[in-house]
C-alpha cells in the first residue's frame, strides 16, 4: 500500500483521455500482481483505488513506481537528492527498467502510438552523448545549407520528444503567470505532430519505448543514433542535470546513480546497444561522439551520404566550421543560455554552468579519481564483452 500512498510532493490530480498502451501493454501480462490498464492509468494521477495499491513484484515488467520511503539505496538517492519542483517522482518503465519521471506515463500512449513518417529525420541518444551536435550537423545538411533558418531555436525546428515528460510544470505554472511556455515544452508532443514535413526529432528514449511503428519497421524514418563513452557522458550528464534539472547532490551519489541505472533513460547500455545491434539496418546510422571529435569532417561526409546529400569540399568545410564548439557555445540557436536563465530566474534550479561546457573527450579525467575510473572501465568492459563495440 505505501507503495503509491507515499509519493512526496503529490500533485492535484489530474484528468487524463488517453489510454496508455505504451507502457501498459507490459503491465497486462501478469495481472495477478499488477495494476490493471484503467487502474494504471489512474496511477498515474494519483488517484489510485485501494484495490489496486499494490507494487508490482520484484522483476515485473510494467511500470515499476518508486516509492518515497524506499529503503533501496538508489530509490532514496533520487528521492533525496533528485526532486525538483517539476518532478513528482519516478517510474521505471519496460524490460530494461528505463527509469523516467511519473509523469512520463502521461504522455507514454501518445509516444506509442504516434504517427512516424518516413521522411521525418529523428536523433536518438542517451542525454550528453553529444545530440545538440549531431542535431545542428543533419539539420544543416538536409535543409541544404539553410544557414539562415539555422538561427531558429534548435529547440524549435528540431524539437525533443520527451521534453514535456520530463518536466511536470502542472503545479508550477499557477504560481509563476509570468512563465509562459512555448507548445514544444508544455507539449511536446502535439507540437511534433503537428509539423511539417520534413519533421527534425529528438528523443532520448531508447529503442523499447520508441513509437511502435519504428520499432516494428512500418515506417522507416533516417534514425541517427549517437552514443558517447561512459565516463564522458555521466560528467557532462551530472553537470546537465545541475543546472537544467534540479540534482541537488555529490558528484559520487551521480556516479552511483549512473552506474545503477537511476538516472532518466538509464540504464545506459542497454540504451547504447539495443542501437549498436541495429547499425547496419538502412535506416539507422550509429555515430560516436568520439569521431566527431576524432575527424568531424569524415562524419559530416558520413552522415550526408545516409541523408541522401551530395556534398562539396567547400561545404564540409563550411558546416565543420559552423559545428566546431567554439562556434557551438556562442551561437544562441544552439547554446541552450536561454534555458538556463530561464531556469535561474524562476528558482527552478540554482547551480551555475554552460549546456556547452567542455566538449573534451578525455575530461572525466579532471574529476574522477583512479577508483572510480576502474570502476567505470570494469562495468564498460563487461557491457561490451559480446559487442564489437569500444570507446
Ligand atoms: P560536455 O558537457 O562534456 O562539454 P548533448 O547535446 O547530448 O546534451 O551533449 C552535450 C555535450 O556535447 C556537452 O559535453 C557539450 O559541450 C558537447 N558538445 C556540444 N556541441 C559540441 C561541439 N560542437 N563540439 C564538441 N562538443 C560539443
């Protein structure tokens, strides 16, 4: 019963119309033990029947809601040290036990069922695996050089599918009339829906929770995937979630979280490899950060060969320039500054720093001391043991 009565921070409740098949088809299968569909979707808002208050068993499938009195160590790091304002608690969602805020289950249906278009350009990754780059890189080479329309708000014409999941301003807004959010936050969704073709999207989400017409292969749109090495990605993923999304902790409890899998779209691997695995499907092309780093031309080739672009020397050079990270952190469309103001002003987080702060391959190294860098390379090496894959 505490399991759903003790959420800190309960929301009002809230009215929902849309089923959530997403994530509730996995919760169907054992209903013994699970909520059930309608219950499910009441969970979600908090309203659940005494009937159905009930955790699901260790190893379930279905959303597995965390509780605030957990004693499991990762479930009390995030309860004390990751519950911003917009953030009500967490689920962990799918085979994988992807965790994600409850409020993600709002929107999970909706994602499910979403129409995908073939002509859509989608960047899938695990956060800090280096999107914002390869978000700028496709854009401009399949809009043919555009560099006009490129100061748009990268937010805005290449849009982030699982933004309004992960920021619940329900409460918050009353509060604060002076913060008006734009529909690609407060609505995510709807806002990618409804545009044009051809559609830029981002998602963190992994493979398993992505729309059901890509995973079962009826629509096929050009998915690149970017993926970055661990211990690269949990700093520039710590210092990320400082400034934009209310972590209040050490930079040890991050790594803890990291390595557990408690941090929104862990774990991290099974993110990474369920794309490693698809790499040569036409659609997919697998990118990493590091040879970004390595040869950004090479990749800028790479990548307009799979987007179907011809492109000249005197172009790669152009858009090599425009992505090089000097250019990145001083160019507003791209730099994220604004988001960060806006979170300062209005107390929704309070530590200082830059979306584009390092952009180093090798900068973990400034802040994690040799155990810990054993530690991280020994879970590396026995996630990539059966892969071709290496960092
Ligand atoms: P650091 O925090 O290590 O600096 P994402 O876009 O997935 O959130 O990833 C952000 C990371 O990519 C940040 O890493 C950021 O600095 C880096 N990045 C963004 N643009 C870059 C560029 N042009 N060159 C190198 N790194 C870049």
């Amino acid at each position: 019963m505490k399991c759903v009565q003790s959420y800190r921070r309960l929301g009002r409740p809230r009215v929902s119309s849309r089923p959530l098949r997403g994530v509730t088809r996995q919760a169907n299968s054992s209903l013994k033990h699970r909520i059930s569909i309608d219950q499910l979707e009441t969970c979600a808002f908090l309203t659940l029947p005494e009937s159905a208050k009930q955790c699901p068993p260790p190893g379930a499938m279905g959303p597995q809601f965390i509780p605030a009195d957990s004693n499991d160590e990762q479930d009390r790091l995030l309860n004390e040290l990751f519950m911003p304002p917009f953030r009500k608690g967490y689920v962990r969602v799918g085979p994988n036990k992807v965790l994600l805020p409850l409020y993600y289950l709002d929107y999970a249906g909706r994602i499910e069922d979403m129409e995908v278009r073939d002509s859509d350009v989608w960047i899938v990754s695990h956060p800090k695996a280096g999107t914002t780059w390869t978000q700028e890189m496709a854009w401009v080479i399949n809009q043919d050089f555009d560099f006009e329309g490129a100061k748009v708000p990268l937010p805005e014409r290449f849009p982030f599918l699982d933004h309004t999941p992960l920021f619940d301003y329900t409460d918050i807004l009353p509060n604060l009339p002076e913060l008006q959010l734009p529909l690609f936050v407060s609505d995510s969704v709807t806002y990618i829906n409804e545009m044009k073709s051809p559609r830029y999207i981002k998602t963190h989400l992994p493979w398993e929770l992505l729309p059901k017409q890509i995973r079962e292969g009826t629509k096929k749109p050009k998915i690149i995937y970017v993926a970055r090495n661990a211990k690269d990605t949990c700093v520039s993923y710590y210092h990320h979630c400082k400034i934009l999304e209310g972590y209040s902790g050490s930079f040890d409890n991050y790594c803890k979280l990291f390595l557990g899998g408690s941090l929104c779209f862990a774990p991290f691997w099974p993110h990474v490899l369920n794309f490693w695995k698809r790499r040569d499907e036409p659609n997919i092309l697998f990118l990493k950060y590091e040879d970004l780093k390595k040869d950004l031309p090479a990749v800028i080739r790479k990548t307009a060969a799979f987007l179907g672009k011809d492109l000249n020397e005197e172009q790669v050079d152009l858009l090599a320039e425009h992505l090089s990270f000097a250019r990145m952190k001083s160019n507003p469309a791209v730099n994220y500054e604004a988001a960060i103001e806006i979170n300062r002003r209005f107390n929704l987080t309070t530590a200082d720093g830059h979306f584009m702060r390092s952009g180093q391959v090798g900068n973990y190294k400034e802040v994690m001391g040799p155990e810990l860098i054993a530690e991280f390379d020994r879970w590396t090496q026995e996630n990539l043991a059966k892969s071709e894959l290496t960092f």
